[in-house]
C-alpha cells in the first residue's frame, strides 16, 4: 500500500459523517479512477495452482468467488460500517435477506425472540410463519410499552428486535433501555434502522448489537434497487457472513455501486426529507378532515420528547387518519395526482399508501386493531417535491372527503 493511501485511512479513522459518506471504503484500482469503479465479475483468476490453493483455505488474502467477496460490495460494506459506527458490515441482496440471515446465523430451534408489534409486516410473518416452523418462537410485545417487554423476556429469549421510528405510526423506543434489558438476559437487541439510517440515528452507539437495512430505501433513496446490510461487531457480522456465504443471498455489485453514489448525498436527503415531513405534518394536524397526524416531530407525539435524544431529526414517513372509513381513505388516496400510490418509501418521489390493505394487509384484523393500524390511516413517505406542490396534492385529497 502506497503512503498517501496509507495516510488517507487513517485521515478517515478521525472523519465525520460527511467525509466517511463520500469517501470510506474506497480503494483505487491501478487505472487510477477517481469514482467507485463496478466489478461486474463472478469469480476471479489465480496466479497459479498453489495461489488458489491458498486463497481458498484461507490462507491467502483476496478475491475468490463473488458470493464470498466483490470489491464493489465490499466499498459499500466498509462505508455503511464507518457511517454505523460499526466494526464491520455484510451486504444481502435485500433488506428481507439481512434479517433472514441474522436470525439463522445466531438462532437455534429451541430459541425464543422478543420482537416489537410495529415492525414492517413481511418481518412479522417471517418470524412467525417460516422460523415458527423450526422451532423458533416469536412473542410480540408492544414497541413502546417496556414493561411489557421485561414481562415478556424467557429463560431462552435469544434475540430483541425492534424499529424505531415504526412504521407506520412513528412510535419510538428506548433503545438504550431495550439494549441493557437483552443484555441483562443474555440476548442481543437488533434494531432495523430503515427509517433514521445512520445520518440520524446510530443504535449500536446506544447499545444495538446488530443494525440490520433495508438499503432499498433512504441507502438508495432514489427506489432504484433492492439490498440490505447487517452492522455490528466482527463476531456477529462474521456468523452472518458465514451464512451469507453458504445460502447466497449476496448483494450484486451493480446495486452496491448505486447504493454507494446514493450514501454520498444520504445526510442532505434525509435532513431534506425531514424537514418537509415536519412542514407537512404540521399542515395536515391543522386540517379539519384530518382525524390525528402520526409523526415524531409534532411535540403532542408521545415519543417526541425521546426522538429529540435518540434521532438528529423526525424522518420522512408520516402517517393520518382522516375523518371518514376505509372508503374515506381511498378516495383521498385515489384524488392525489402529483404523488405515487406505492408502499416503498426512501424515494425522492413522495409515496402514499394505504396500509391496513397493504403493507400489513396479511395482518389479521386483530393484530391491525391492536397495532393501530386503523382502515382510515394513510402513509405518506415525504420526498423531496416542493412543499407547496405537496400541500396541494393533500388539498385534492382532502376535498373529496
Ligand atoms: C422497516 C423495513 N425493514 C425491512 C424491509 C424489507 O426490505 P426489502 O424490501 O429491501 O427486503 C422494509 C421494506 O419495506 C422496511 O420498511
């Protein structure tokens, strides 16, 4: 290694968010690019019979097959691992793939874990439904209740996990306080960190074992492509890993080179994605057909107080009831012109979803009822529109209820 790139990582071992978002991670090929080049290569070529040898035992340092390693995936790796906080990371194909894998690299039939009811509803029915049946069990508790936690906790209670801000209601949970509760029983407190990303919030400073993304999402930010990442300590990281490269949900190079162009402008976004979420949540909770606005940054939200110690700021996902029924819900969602009627979120592009009938529609009505996810709730991801444009968007769906 020459000297200024020796010099350069350790610049970067004292950098801030900014720096790490741009530069982390990077290490130049001999052609001398300035951007992140993309190895589009499923394996790699040994010098001889004995290089090969030694590079699959081990005992040679390098490149052997991309389910195992890629350098474009490991840029990416390295950078979300600096922007966490974290002493490593490993990149999945999706954020699915991060939290399927960290369950079966650290759990065993016989396991129990511990999970908020507010989490993204493919992970509840995950948990239950497919870990379910090799005797993983799952309880699920209520986010903000930490009584109920505590209450809930087993001699076999391997895994806490949790989202906060949730989704869709912007509840928020003390994560230091979940973290000293699974480590005073043994267990590791995995946090889903979609919604903050480490420009807002850094779970494993507050005690988080594991962080695991969607980087589908604000990673992204722009909803061109599926991946996912697990951050944490080497040890854990290196059991996911291990796994990761047995079963093969791998993030593909290609999506770590867009996901390493959208950390660049990840702390702009999401403080821009904020900033217009506040503005329009403020203007929703004064509209007389809106029933009750959802959303950490309004100081009757009763996690605000917490949010402002946990988070930098409130996020881009809002939620609202509207005065009205189901139907009321959809055809405010179905006069909206400007935004889209999808149920990702992350994207510049404001989305707007319903979700008692979408992304917890696999629910059962009494685990919605019990959620709050009531059938007049609307989800609006705020992007980056201006904000006047966005308002009267929500006006056409207001004057139809
Ligand atoms: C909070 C949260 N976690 C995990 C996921 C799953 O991510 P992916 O769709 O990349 O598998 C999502 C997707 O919407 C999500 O919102």
């Amino acid at each position: 290694m020459d000297e200024r790139l020796k010099e350069r990582l350790q610049v970067l071992q004292e950098a801030e968010l900014d720096t790490l978002a741009v530069r982390s991670g990077q290490v130049r090929t001999m052609e001398g690019e300035h951007a992140e080049p993309i190895f589009l290569t499923s394996s790699y070529v040994f010098d001889s019979a004995e290089s090969a040898a030694a590079r699959f035992d081990g005992s040679e340092p390098g490149n052997v097959y991309s389910r195992y390693t890629n350098p474009t995936v490991r840029t990416f790796e390295e950078r979300l691992a600096a922007l966490e906080g974290a002493e490593a990371a490993v990149a999945t194909s999706s954020g699915m793939a991060a939290i399927l894998s960290t369950c079966i690299a650290l759990l065993k039939s016989g396991d129990h874990i511990l999970c908020s009811r507010s989490v993204f509803g493919t992970t509840t029915v995950m948990f239950t439904k497919y870990l379910g049946k090799f005797g993983i069990e799952t309880t699920f508790v209520t986010a903000t209740d930490a009584a109920a936690w505590k209450a809930a906790i087993k001699p076999n209670t391997k895994l806490l996990f949790l989202e906060s801000p949730s989704n869709p209601l912007s509840e928020i949970v003390d994560i230091t306080a979940m973290a000293a509760l699974a480590h005073q029983h043994g267990a590791w407190l995995v946090v889903d960190n979609v919604f903050c990303t480490p420009a807002l919030q850094k779970p494993l400073a507050l005690g988080a074992d594991l962080v695991v993304h969607s980087a589908t999402k604000y990673l992204d930010g722009q909803g061109r492509c599926l991946g996912g990442v697990v951050a944490g300590s080497k040890v854990l990281v290196d059991e996911v890993l291990a796994f990761i490269r047995s079963a093969g949900p791998t993030m593909s190079p290609f999506n770590a080179w867009v996901f390493l162009k959208g950390l660049e402008t990840l702390r702009l976004r999401i403080e821009a994605h904020s900033a217009n979420a506040l503005t329009l949540a403020q203007w929703l909770s004064q509209q007389e057909k809106v029933e009750k606005v959802f959303y950490s940054g309004l100081p009757d939200h009763p996690g605000h107080e917490l949010a402002k110690r946990q988070q930098r700021a409130f996020g881009g996902v809002l939620a609202f009831r509207v005065r009205g029924d189901k139907a009321a819900a959809w055809r405010f969602i179905n006069a909206t012109r400007l935004v889209s009627i999808t149920a990702n979120l992350g994207d510049v592009k404001t989305t707007i979803v319903h979700p008692a009938t979408t992304t917890h529609g696999r629910l059962s009505q009494e685990d919605r009822d019990i959620a709050g996810i009531t059938d007049n709730l609307i989800r609006v991801a705020v992007g980056l529109e201006d904000i006047e444009d966005l308002k009267a968007d929500m006006l056409r769906g207001l004057s139809v209820l």
